[in-house]
C-alpha cells in the first residue's frame, strides 16, 4: 500500500517538474507565434481589405498574408495605435524571447513596463508630427484623442516636451542605460574624432605643399632645359612648323576647289 502510494506521488512530482521544465518554452513559442502572425499580418496590411472598419459591395480578393483573420486584426491595431503598432508588437517578442532564454521576469519586468510608457508618447508624437507609413489615422485613435487631452492642459509645445521627455525616460528604463554617461561618451568621441580630422588636414596640407614644390621644381627645370637651346635652332623648329602648315592649307584649298 505504501509502495504504491509513494510511486504516484512520484510519479505526479516528475509530471509536475516536467511541465515546469518545457512551460517557458511552450509560453514562449505561442508568443513568438502570435507575433509572427501579427507582424506578417500588419507588414501585408492593405486598408482596401474588407474588414470592419471598410467595406465594399465589390467581390474583392484578401490580399494580406494572413488572410481574413489578418485583415481584420491588422486593421484593427492600425485603427488603435497608427504606425506605433510595431512598437505595440514588441510586447509581445520581447516576453517571448525572456521566455525562451529562460530570464527571469522578476528582473526584468520593469522594462516590460517602460516599454509600455513608451507606446503613449509614441502614438501622440506620430499624431503630432503626421507621421504615417500605412496610409491609416497618424498615430491612431489613440493618439488623436491623446493628443487632445493633452493640447487642453499643456498647448502645442508644453505637448511635445512632455511626450518626448516621458519618451526619452521610457528608452532610458527599457535599455538601463544612463544617458549622461552615454553623451559624455559620444562628446569625447566626436572631439577625439575632430582632433583626428584636423591632423589630418595639417598632414594633408603639408603634403600638398611638398607635391606642388616639386612640381614646380621639375617645370623650372624642364623650362631651363628647353632654353638651353640656342636662338638659331629655335628659329628652324619654328620655319618647320610654319612649312608644315603652309602645307595642310594648301591640301584644304585644293579639296575646296
């Protein structure tokens, strides 16, 4: 009786832990699925597919990649979130790639959350600026209505500080990076790079300088050479080359007449 009772608990122990073992994975693959199946929905989006939010009497054919399914799905997170929809997927490969490379959310969770915070700002920046790769609403429903919430209590400019301030501080939280650190960096860079340029440009100059020098030096030699020559000889080059045009116009008269 014992014995029996101590191998199913085993057993159900070792099914317990074995689950555990491939639940990541398993959760990971549905997630990485689904945004498979959204990104090659949203990249194929036409907005002249018959959905919910267009439609038309004609017998038009599906042309998006995923079928109706994806025409519909896709239409709908155009209509939410404008081209910020890509930004909105990444909410799903991110979990699903911490899922199959075993990271532990406790840890990471907060990016989870700023990358969150970053979809807000983006959908009303792109309302703000216009800025639209699908030919759907710029920065969507959402952005519309967020970006008149906030020109009732901020205006046009206090808006666009906010948004890209509350953008920057998301970036900030997603990548943990200290961006004081990081444009102290990219200043050193560009002054070491400067610093670079300019000698350049002093050896440059110092060469250019050489090259003509001796350009000039091989012309003055080449023009006392040629002077050594004495009058006499001069003279006969010159009456030869006048012979020799004599002749040619002589050949052109006669090919006139």
């Amino acid at each position: 009786m014992w014995s029996n009772g101590g191998d199913k608990h085993v057993s159900r122990d070792a099914a317990t832990s074995g689950w555990c073992t491939y639940k990541n994975e398993i959760l990971g693959m549905v997630l990485g699925s689904a945004f498979l199946f959204l990104f090659l929905s949203c990249i194929s989006f036409n907005p002249y597919d018959r959905s919910f939010f267009y439609f038309t009497n004609y017998n038009t054919t599906i042309t998006n990649w995923c079928g109706f399914v994806g025409a519909e799905i896709s239409a709908l997170l155009f209509y939410l979130f404008g081209s910020a929809t890509y930004l909105f997927l990444s909410l799903l490969l991110i979990p699903s790639i911490m899922l199959l490379a075993k990271i532990s959310f406790k840890n990471e969770c907060d990016r989870l959350a700023f990358l969150a915070v970053i979809l807000w700002p983006s959908v009303v920046l792109c309302r703000m600026y216009n800025f639209d790769i699908t030919n759907s609403i710029p920065g969507g429903v959402l952005g519309y209505y967020g970006q008149r919430f906030l020109l009732s209590f901020f205006s046009n400019v206090g808006t666009q500080v906010c948004m890209w301030s509350l953008l920057v501080v998301g970036i900030m939280g997603v990548t943990k990076t200290s961006y004081t650190r990081a444009t102290w960096f990219i200043i050193q860079q560009l002054y070491k790079g400067a610093k670079l340029i300019s000698y350049a440009i002093m050896y440059g100059a110092k060469k250019l300088y050489s090259c003509v020098y001796v350009c000039l030096l091989k012309f003055y030699r080449c023009v006392y050479v040629c002077l050594r020559f004495s009058w006499n000889q001069a003279y006969m080059v010159l009456k030869m080359l006048r012979g020799i045009l004599m002749y040619y116009m002589l050949v052109l008269l006669e090919m006139d007449v």
